[in-house]
C-alpha cells in the first residue's frame, strides 16, 4: 500500500511538472540550440525524492493498525 501511494504520488508530481512546465519536476526535458540541433536530454528524480515522506508516513501508520 506504501508503495502504491508513492508510486501515485511520484506521478502526479511529474505530472504536476508537465502541465506547468516546470523543469525541475518534469520527467523529460530536452533542449535545443537555435539552429534546431538537440542540447540536451535531462530527467528529474526530484519528484521521486519529495514523494519519499508520502511512503514513509503511510508505512508507518499501516504498521500501527
């Protein structure tokens, strides 16, 4: 169940990332130089380290039930 709602949460916030165009939370960003070549190609695992507290806080309170 823990991992379900990280997972979950972890989605939404690359989510989150893509309909605001935020960089930082995007899954997939890539970059290009004016004349249309490809810069760059970076992922962001930031997502997945905020969702971190989620997974923790619901494996605690499933271990207290």
């Amino acid at each position: 169940m823990a991992l379900l709602c990280y997972l979950v949460t972890a989605l939404l916030l690359f989510l989150i990332g893509d309909v605001f165009d935020i960089d930082w939370l995007q899954l997939h960003k890539e970059t290009y130089f004016r004349d249309g070549s490809l810069k760059e190609i970076s992922a962001s695992v930031i997502p997945c380290i905020l969702a971190l507290p989620v997974y923790f806080l619901v494996s605690y309170k499933m271990k207290k039930v």
